[in-house]
C-alpha cells in the first residue's frame, strides 16, 4: 500500500523535495537530517539499565550462585555479563526501586549475611516467599559492573534509614584503604580498591514506596541526607522526581520539590518515572489486536511531553540549568497473569510491540539530549521491559534487547537535527481515535559517520522513507538493519530464542541522501559515512 501520507500532510517543503527528485521512488515519507548542524552530546548513560531485587530479577536472572551448574562469574549468570558487554551497557542502576528504601546495606556484606524482609515478599503470590537472602550485595553489585563496564547507580534507603547510615555506606565504598575504618573493612572483605561510585540516588519513590512524603518534606530529607555526604569521589546526586505517568503528569511534585530546595545546591540530577501504565487496562502483554498495539504505543509516547513540560517548570528555578533529568525508570507495564513462573513477579511476556515502543522511546531521549544525562529501563531482566527472559539454565534475548543493540551507535555521538514533517497517523484505540507520529526518527555523528534511526510504528503500512541529507554531505557505504516481524505479536521464548531478530536492511545511496524501505512495525538503524 502506498500511502502518500507525507504529502498529505501538505508541507511544502515535502512537496518541492518530492517533485524535484524522487518520483521513481514514489516516497511515502521524507525526512531532513542536518549533520552540519549536529550539537548536543547524546549522553550514553541514556541506554541504562535497572536490577532490583524483586521477583526474578537479582537471583536467578542475574544471580545463580558460585555452586550453580549454569555458567557463572563467581556467581553471576555468564550469558547476562557477555550480552550486557555486547550492547556496551554503561550503567546499572540497584538495588532498587521499593526495595532501596527499605535496604540496609551492611546486610549485604561479610561471611554470615541475615535472612532479612523484602518489600516485594507481602506481593509474592500464595504459597511463595521472597525472603531477602542478601548473597547479592555491593561487593557482588561492582563486581557485577566491572565485569560489563558499566557505571554503577545506587539508590539509597531515606525512606526507612538515616543520612548517616547513607553516608557510612558512601565511605565504605569509595574512601581509599587505610583511612577509615570503613575502608578496611571494605578491603578486608574482599576490595581493596574504593568502588569510586559517582551516581547516588537519594531515596527512590519518595511520594510513594520510599516514604509516602509531600515534595516539600522529602527536599528537607534531600538536604539532610546531602549535605555531609563525603565526598571521596565528587558524587552526582539523583533527587527523587515525579511519577511522570500520572494523569496530571505530576507537576506539582517538581513545583514542591524545587520550591523546598530554594537556596540550597540543587541536585545534578531529577529523577523522572514514566511507565506507559496498562495496568488498569484489560491489555494483555503477549496477545493483542491492532486497536491494542496503537492503544501501547500512543501512550508511550506520551513521555515527550512529560519532558519538556517537568524540564519547563525546573527552568523556573534552575536558570543555569544545574539540574538535568534522569529518567531512571521507563518502560510498558502490563497487569499480571502472564508472569515467566508465578514467583517472578512483574515479569511479561515481550513482543514487537515493545521493541517499537523502545524505538519510540529512544529517538525521544535522542531528541532531548540538551536534558537528559540518563535513563534506565525498568528493569533489565524478568521484569516489566526486559531485554532478557531467564530461568535456570534457560536464557532469551527479547526482542527489546535487539532495540538496544540497534541504537548504540548513538551512544556519545552528537546528536543531528531532524525535519520530520512526516504526517501523524490517524490510529484505532481502545476508546476511539488517536493520533500517532507517522514515524519516528533521530540521528547522530560521530566523525563522519552518520546514524540514522527510525521506528515505522504502522500496524498495516511498509513505508518508502527518504532521507536527505542537508548542508552538502553526500553519503557513502549505507548499511541499515531493520527487526521486524509478519506477525506484531512475535517474540522470543526459551523454545523459539530467534524468532525475532534484526536483519540487513536494503537502502539505495542517492545524489543527497538514501531511500530505504521500511516494514510495518519496525525499528531501523542506517549508518552511512559522508563524503
Ligand atoms: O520497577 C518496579 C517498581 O516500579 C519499582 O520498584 C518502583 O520504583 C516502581 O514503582
């Protein structure tokens, strides 16, 4: 089907570009990438991750212990450390989430570790129990980073524990042997070396789990807890922000939040969550009709007016812009029934439906670069939007793990302009109409390489993309991949590990730019150099 979706639009710009050019190809769609204009750094801390003790999450997902028969690192699950490398994860954030408020890290260090309460346990379906056995502690977390190269992001408990503990903790990890007595004991226990940990969340959730707080009462808690933090390493601190998925976006959190901080240093960092919520709804993760693929993907995103309106209110405090973004949780929630194994609670089944969201959602993040310093999807293994499915010896990749593949090539290149006057979508959903980007797209440069990714979020349509290339670069040596499937409920499951996987996408290298062809629900990534 040929839908000439961009020239109804009735851009004039596509319409001179279409009619001087590209006829033979018959676009459908054209969008303008200006890599003479490229600028902001696209912080690769945006394609982070999250593991928390929860469910499946930590024990079993990523912990299997050092006696397990499935290959480990003294303990840690080997497949999950060498498809953490591929994809060049550049942080974790841990231990939770719920559970960091409720955390005290001294459990989780040493020979004899205490069998301790989880905050997940009371949600652990009957019959089932979640008792914290702490074998995963901070020594088992850096080694975990280490081994991928990853920057470690801990969140810290406010909502059941004191500054001091807080800042014990941050001396146990980075002061250097031989000073504190903390310090030795950290060596003592294994690393003699100081973790250096720079990303610290202070608290988690603080209008909910972590403490059930007004904005004004916890940016007091932030104060206490901050001000004497030592500083053995300079810290990037993480205040907790807003539940961005609420109705009303949750402004008045921020508005809080800043107002009780007046005067003082602000953060480096303001947390933002934003699940695209479908708990409340009848949608079911695994099985779902065209009106349900939309219904998903209209409220993900939903996300980009989240930033910019959370970003305009911290403006209004934050003239110099000290404070950027973190969006350290993010992804599709289903309601439960579909879980890997009952006890693993919040994990779903993933399909395309997801990897499409996650193209959506990272051109958003690409195209917010000025404001966002990092994002972690919620979370990495058997739960909500994981890249992986693990349990026992059995190991799948998702198919939002091959999104996250796909857009590395972003991570740390300039982040390029692009004129996407593609016309919206008008889509079928669960109440009526919405309206969609036709595509989606964000680009960067690294030298002269140029990339190019793109998310044709059609349920029905290929769609014929141009993409032409302004300020006199002429492209060479285009190569794309695409991951798509026939079928939009496809996934990977421990029987059929492969079914959805990228391939080589096929494009044609013009005078001044490159045409390619676009399945129905696909993510796409072009790299090409420019002469
Ligand atoms: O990611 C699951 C939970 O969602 C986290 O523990 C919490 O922070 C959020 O509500």
């Amino acid at each position: 089907m040929n839908r000439r979706r961009f020239l109804q639009a009735g851009s004039s710009l596509a319409l001179t570009a279409l009619a001087s050019s590209h006829l033979a190809f018959g676009a459908d769609a054209e969008i303008v990438l200006s890599p003479d204009k490229a600028g902001d750094v696209i912080n690769p801390n945006i394609y982070g991750h999250f593991i928390e003790h929860l469910g499946g999450v930590i024990y079993d997902g990523v912990w299997v212990g050092r006696n397990s028969p499935i290959p480990n690192i003294d303990g840690i699950r080997k497949q999950f450390v060498d498809d953490m490398k591929v994809i060049a994860a550049p942080n974790l954030r841990w231990p939770g989430g719920c559970f960091a408020d409720g955390y005290h890290w001294r459990d989780g260090i040493g020979k004899a570790r205490p069998r301790t309460y989880n905050f997940w346990q009371r949600r652990m379906p009957a019959g089932t129990h979640a008792t914290e056995t702490n074998q995963f502690g901070i020594h088992e977390f850096m080694h975990l980073c280490r081994l991928i190269g990853a920057e470690p992001y801990v969140a810290a408990n406010v909502g059941s524990s004191t500054p001091a503990e807080f800042h014990d903790w941050v001396s146990y990890c980075n002061a250097p042997a031989g000073t504190l007595t903390l310090a030795d004991e950290r060596a003592k226990n294994g690393d003699a070396q100081p973790f250096n940990i720079q990303y610290w969340g202070v608290g988690n959730e603080s209008w909910g789990c972590g403490g059930m707080m007004r904005p004004e009462e916890y940016a007091q808690k932030y104060r206490q807890f901050v001000t004497q933090l030592p500083n053995y390493k300079e810290p990037f601190l993480v205040a907790t922000g807003p539940r961005g998925h609420s109705a009303d976006e949750d402004i008045g959190w921020t508005t809080g939040f800043f107002e009780g901080m007046r005067g003082s240093d602000p953060p480096n960092g303001f947390s933002i969550h934003f699940y695209t919520d479908l708990r409340p709804t009848p949608l079911k993760a695994a099985d779902f009709n065209v009106p349900e693929w939309y219904e998903v993907l209209l409220r993900g995103v939903r996300i980009d007016r989240v930033i910019t309106d959370h970003w305009q209110e911290m403006g209004k405090f934050d003239s110099k812009r000290r404070t950027k973004l973190v969006v350290d949780e993010w992804g599709v929630w289903y309601k439960p029934g579909e879980e890997l194994t009952p006890s693993y609670i919040l994990s779903q089944p993933i399909t395309m439906r997801d990897a499409v969201h996650t193209g959506l959602t990272f051109d958003i993040f690409n195209r917010h670069a000025d404001k966002i310093a990092m994002a972690n999807v919620a979370q990495t293994v058997n739960c909500i939007h994981s890249l992986f499915l693990a349990h026992g010896d059995k190991f799948v990749r998702t198919p939002v793990y091959h999104v996250f593949d796909m857009y590395r090539v972003h991570m740390g290149a300039k982040q390029v302009p692009v004129s996407n006057p593609v016309a919206e979508l008008n889509v079928p959903v669960l109440a009526g109409q919405g309206r969609l980007p036709g595509l989606s797209a964000s680009a960067s440069m690294r030298d002269r390489r140029l990339a190019v990714t793109m998310t044709n979020p059609s349920a029905e349509s290929t769609l014929k993309t141009r993409l032409r290339i302004s300020g006199g670069g002429r492209p060479t040596e285009a190569r794309g991949t695409v991951l798509t499937h026939s079928d939009m409920r496809a996934g990977n499951t421990f029987s059929h590990p492969e079914e959805v996987k990228p391939s080589a996408l096929t494009s044609t290298v013009v005078a001044d730019g490159i045409e390619v062809v676009l399945p129905k629900n696909s993510v796409a990534v072009i790299e090409c150099m420019l002469a």
